[in-house]
C-alpha cells in the first residue's frame, strides 16, 4: 500500500470516528506501516538482488576485456620490438652494403687507374722495342748488302765502335746508336754478375760478325717485346676478371641493398601500424580498467546503502512491533473507559492527523540517511520541532515547500554550471592539445635542423682542415719540385757538356791517328786503348743523360698529375664547404625562428593550462560529479514532494475536522 493511499484510508477512518474505536485503527494503522515497510523490503532485496547480478555480469566481462586488452598489448608490444630489430638489423645491413659498395667501388677505380698506367708503359716499351728491332733490321740489311765500304765497321773490334762507325757512315742516327747502346748494355748486364760498370770487353762480339751480334740483339729484342705482349695480355686478362668480379659484387650488393631498404620500409609500416594498433588498445584497456574501478566502486556504494536500510527496515519493525505491544497491553481500561458504549470524541482525529504528520517527519528523515544529506536532516528536525511546539499546519508544508524551491534553484544553477564547465573545459583541452602538438612538432624540427647543423658545421671543420693539408702538400710538392728541377738543369748542362768534350776528343784522336803519313804506328795500340775508354765514357754519358731526362721527364709528370689532383680535389672541397656552410647558417637562422615560435607557442600554452589548471579546481575537483549530485538532488526532490503529497492529504483531514466541529459524544 503506497503512501498517499494509507493517508487516503487515514481520512476516511476519520471521518467515520462515530463508528470507529481509535485504539483499534492506531493498531490497524501501524499493522498496515509494517506491511508497507516489510514490502519495500521486498521490493528493496529484489532491486538488490538484480543490481547485484548485473554487477557481477558487468565485472566479469570487464575483467575477460581487460585480460584480452593485456593479452593484445603484449602481443602489439612484442610485434613492435620484432620490427624495431628487423629495422635496427635492417640499418646495419644497409651500413654494410654501402660500404662494401664503396670499398669494391674504390678497388674497380684504382685497378682500372693502374692498368691504365700499365697499358700505358706497355705501349711506350712496345713502341721502343719496335724502334729498336727496326732499326736493327735496316741496320743487319745495310751490312748484309754493304761492300768493301763498310768493311771497317765489320770488322769493329765491338758493338760500341761498329755503332760509331756506322753514324759516322750515316748508316745509324746518333740517337739510334743511343738506343742500341742502351739496350746492349741492358742485355750485357742481364749476363753479367758483376755489380761495377762494364768496360769495353764487354761489347766484344762473341760470335765473330757484328751483323750476327745484331741479328742476336735484333732476337733478344724480340723476345722482350713478346715477353711483353704476354705480360700485357695476361695483365689485361686478370684485369677483366677482377673488373668482372668486382662489377658482379657491386651489382648484387645493389640488389641486395635495394631489397633490404624494401624490407626496412615494410618493417617501418608495420611498426607504425602496431604502434597505433597499440596506442588504440591502451586507451581502451585504461577506459576498461577505469570502467571496472567505477563500477566496483558504485556497487559496494549502493550495497552499503542497501545494507544500510535493510539494517534501519528492521529497526523500524522492531520499534512499531514494540509500540504495537504496548497499545495492546496498556490501553485496554482505558479504551472500554473512554470509548465504551459507542462513546467517539474530536481526539480521535487529531491523534490520526499527528500520526499523519509524524510518518512525514519520519519518511523526510529516512530519506535524508539514505542520501545522507545535512540539509534534509535539518529539516526534519524543524518539521519535528515544529510539530512538537504545535505550530501551524502551513508552516511545515512551507518549510518542505522551501526546500523543494531551493533544491530546484540549485539544480538548475548546477546544471548551469555543469554547461559552462563542460564547454570551457573541452575548448581549453582542444587548445592544450593544439599547442602540445604545435610545440612539440616545433620540438622535432628545432632537434632536426640543430643536428644538421651540428653535422654540417663538423664536415665544414673536416674539409677545411683537409684544404689545409692539401695546400701543405702542395706548398712542399711545390719546393721538392723546384729543387729537383735545379738540379737537373744543372746536371743536366754537365752532362751535356762532358758528352760534348768526350765527342770532341774522340774526334780528334782518331782524324789524328787515321791521317796519313803520321808516325804514329808505335802508339797506335796505346791510342785504340783510349779511344774504347772514351767510348765507354760516351756510352755512359749518354745513358746517364737519358736516365736523367727520363727521371726528370716523370718527376715532372707525377707532378703535373697531383698537382691537378690536388686543384680538383681543393675546388671540389671548397664547393662543399661552400655550400655547408651557407647551409649551416640558414639552418641557425631556422633554428632561431623556430625557437621563437616555439617559446611564443609556449606562453600561449602556459596561459591555457594556467585557466585550465583554474577551470579543473573550479569544475573538476569536486568530492560529488555533476551526475551524482544530480542524481542525490533528483532523488530529494522526489522525497520531498512524496512528503508535500503527505501533507496535502492532512489539510484534507483539517478540512473534514471542520465540517465535524460540534459533534459531541452520546
């Protein structure tokens, strides 16, 4: 039976007290409150039962996302660490395969460099030899057809005097007599042990003709130059293979890089999928969590509220069953006394109008333990004291009135509130967020462009100091060269010189002793003596003036080359330091807006968080959320205006104890 019915049957029992014993309805009337509270018992353990169901259903699915969330983070977490390596392994793969590139690269560079220079000899040598054997070949032609005329060279007493013969007959030029001098000397000491210089026996024919000492040079020299050719072509041969090797290495390091950077890339994706595979996870995983903790938390909260009606339910039985005993005990004699032969008096209503009126003090003071509100217990304790002073009737439905008005005006103020807090807090975190996500974009170019910066400004550093050393090298390049050129300037003159005398006192010597008529026949032995020593001097002179010019000739040459190396190298330095240097200062230039936008971003955030930081200790911390006091206020309301409705049914009662002012009893 609900509230306004019990107070409905309340009037009517009232307004038929002629025929009515009131002990008897006092005791009918707590008999129905015990129902009625033994019912909301039922009602109230029902609830309970299915709250504590649905909590039970809610934490264990909960609990079966959580460990689902955890299962998945670590298998994210896991897959993130396995790409992380793949890329790591990636990188030093990469890191390997360029630098074997550069190294077979630099080896392809320098092989070819050398068998360009080894080409290059072979074809100078080629060429001399040819030289030589062509003219040893014109030179075994021109015996071979010559008459008595040159009789005297055939008869030479060794190569040295038939090749000056020969010039002497313009059968040889003085630089193919050179030539052949040379190379007779180089097969003499190839034959020789000894380590001094050879003298004039050394050029004796052995085999008795000059021509067949020419036709053996003419041999010697051929199998130098297919020597040579075979050397040449078994160097151009492993040359090609290691070009080929070194080319195939480079081609499938090539592949192999482009494959690794394929996988890298493949790698990265799949890192960056899981990342936010993962991001997304957590965030749910901490909404679940947070979830459980919440749900938990409101279970227990409403089971401690059950728990704690069930425990104030029983009290109030415990009390009515008590008051029902002592009715019934203790007011027999006075109930036949008083209202014995149908005798009803005015006292029997104004005892139904007080129970009335208590079962609202008592219904508005229970509501004000289960929510456990200050406000609502104060009241009942006015509405109390009222009631026990004999106060008017209106004054505790205005008391209740009141209340309803400023709970309302509350919850309106409240949900006011509520809207600015909710818009203001959601603009100042978009804000926030804004300004993280500008600042730290700002953060990663600032570190970006620093150290590139850092990295140009050191390779700038490494290239000067390169410059520098390669000016150094080139300053004393510079003064070796001028040295040795002196010197050989100077030798050169000398040996020029001694050439010319030793020609000059050859000719002499034998126009002297070949004139005719000259009594000179006892020291013609002693004059053939000297004459081969100055042959040998000549031969000398002349192959150490030849050794000079050529030593001169590549000196000059490997110069000439690093010289140049070191121009291209030097501009091509410069040009880089150039432009890493202009790159560097634009990249400080950068780095210095961007700290400024950085720290301008900075003041706007540190402004936002400070009114965030004011709108949180405003809006967010509180002990109650919005919705719980929402739902507390809603809850009061309803309990009070249960109350008003109380009270309206008791100026019903006041207005029929009007209407039966009068009546006395029989």
């Amino acid at each position: 039976m609900t509230r306004p019915c019990l107070f409905f049957f309340a009037l009517s029992a009232t307004v038929s007290a002629v025929h009515t014993n009131p002990i008897g309805k006092v005791l009918e009337l707590l008999s129905n409150l015990e129902s009625k509270i033994t019912a909301e018992g039922e009602e109230a353990q029902k609830m309970h039962d299915e709250m504590t169901a649905w909590c039970h259903d809610r934490e264990m699915n909960l609990g079966f996302d959580i460990k689902t969330g955890k299962s998945d983070v670590a298998s994210l977490s896991a897959a993130i660490d396995k790409q992380t390596s793949l890329v790591n392994a990636g990188a030093t793969k990469v890191e390997e395969l360029s630098s074997g590139i550069a190294a077979n690269e630099a080896d392809l560079k320098a092989a070819t460099a050398v068998r360009t220079e080894e080409s290059a000899t072979f074809a100078a040598e080629e060429k001399e030899l040819g030289e030589v054997i062509d003219t040893l070949e014109r030179a075994v032609a021109v015996l071979s057809r010559a008459g008595s005329s040159l009789m005297q060279v055939k008869n030479a007493k060794n190569v040295a005097e038939a090749f000056r013969l020969m010039v002497d007959a313009s059968v040889l030029s003085t630089a193919d007599a050179s030539r052949l001098t040379a190379l007779v000397q180089s097969q003499s000491a190839d034959e020789d042990s000894d380590a001094g210089a050879p003298d004039a026996a050394v050029y004796v024919s052995h085999s008795g003709s000059i021509v067949d000492t020419l036709e053996g040079l003419k041999e010697k020299a051929e199998e130098q130059l297919s020597d040579a050719r075979k050397k040449e072509s078994t160097a151009n041969h492993n040359f090609d293979m290691l070009r080929q090797s070194l080319e195939d290495e480079i081609k499938y390091s090539n592949k192999d890089l482009a494959e690794t950077k394929k996988a890298i890339a493949a790698a990265t994706e799949a890192k960056a999928t899981a990342e936010g595979d993962l991001a997304v996870t957590s965030k749910d995983l901490s909404g679940d969590e947070g979830e459980l903790a919440d749900t938990k938390a409101d279970c227990a909260s409403k089971t401690a509220d059950f728990e704690a009606a069930v425990a104030s339910r029983a009290d109030e039985l415990k009390a009515l069953a008590e008051a029902k005993k002592v009715v019934s005990d203790m007011t027999g004699g006075a109930e036949k006394l008083s209202y014995g032969f149908n005798q009803i008096s005015l006292f029997q209503m104004s005892t139904k109008a007080d129970l009335a009126q208590f079962e609202a003090v008592r219904f508005v003071r229970d509501l004000a333990k289960k929510q456990h509100s200050v406000a609502l217990d104060q009241l009942a304790t006015r509405m109390s004291s009222v009631l026990k002073l004999g106060g008017p009737f209106d004054k505790v439905k205005g008391l209740i009135s009141d209340m309803i008005a400023r709970l309302e005006e509350q919850g309106s103020a409240d949900a006011s509130h509520k809207e600015y807090c909710d818009e203001e807090l959601s603009e100042s975190e978009e804000k926030k967020n804004e300004k993280n996500a500008l600042i730290e974009k700002i953060s990663t170019k600032i570190d970006q462009m620093t150290s590139r910066s850092a990295q140009l400004k050191e390779e700038v550093a490494s290239l000067e100091k390169a410059l520098a050393a390669i000016a150094a090298s080139q300053a004393e390049s510079d003064k070796l060269r001028q040295e040795e050129h002196a010197v050989f300037t100077k030798n050169k003159a000398e040996m020029e010189q001694g050439i010319e005398g030793v020609q000059m006192a050859l000719k002499i010597i034998r126009e002297y002793y070949a004139s005719e008529g000259k009594a000179h026949s006892a020291a013609d032995g002693a004059s053939s003596g000297i004459v081969g020593l100055l042959e040998v001097c000549l031969s000398d002179f002349t192959k150490g003036l030849a050794e000079m010019m050529a030593t001169e000739d590549g000196a000059a040459t490997s110069y000439a080359k690093s010289t140049m190396e070191n121009k291209l190298e030097t501009t091509a330095k410069g040009q880089d330091v150039k432009y890493k240097a202009a790159e560097s200062a634009k990249l400080d230039k950068a780095v210095a807006e961007a700290t400024s936008d950085r720290s301008s971003a900075q003041d706007e955030l540190d402004a936002v968080l400070e009114y965030l930081a004011k709108l949180k200790e405003q809006c967010v911390a509180k002990a109650e959320t919005y919705s719980e006091r929402k739902a507390r206020r809603d809850a009061e309301l309803a309990g009070l205006k249960q109350a008003l409705e109380i009270l309206e049914g008791q100026s019903l009662l006041q207005a029929t104890r009007g209407v039966l002012r009068g009546v006395r009893a029989h």
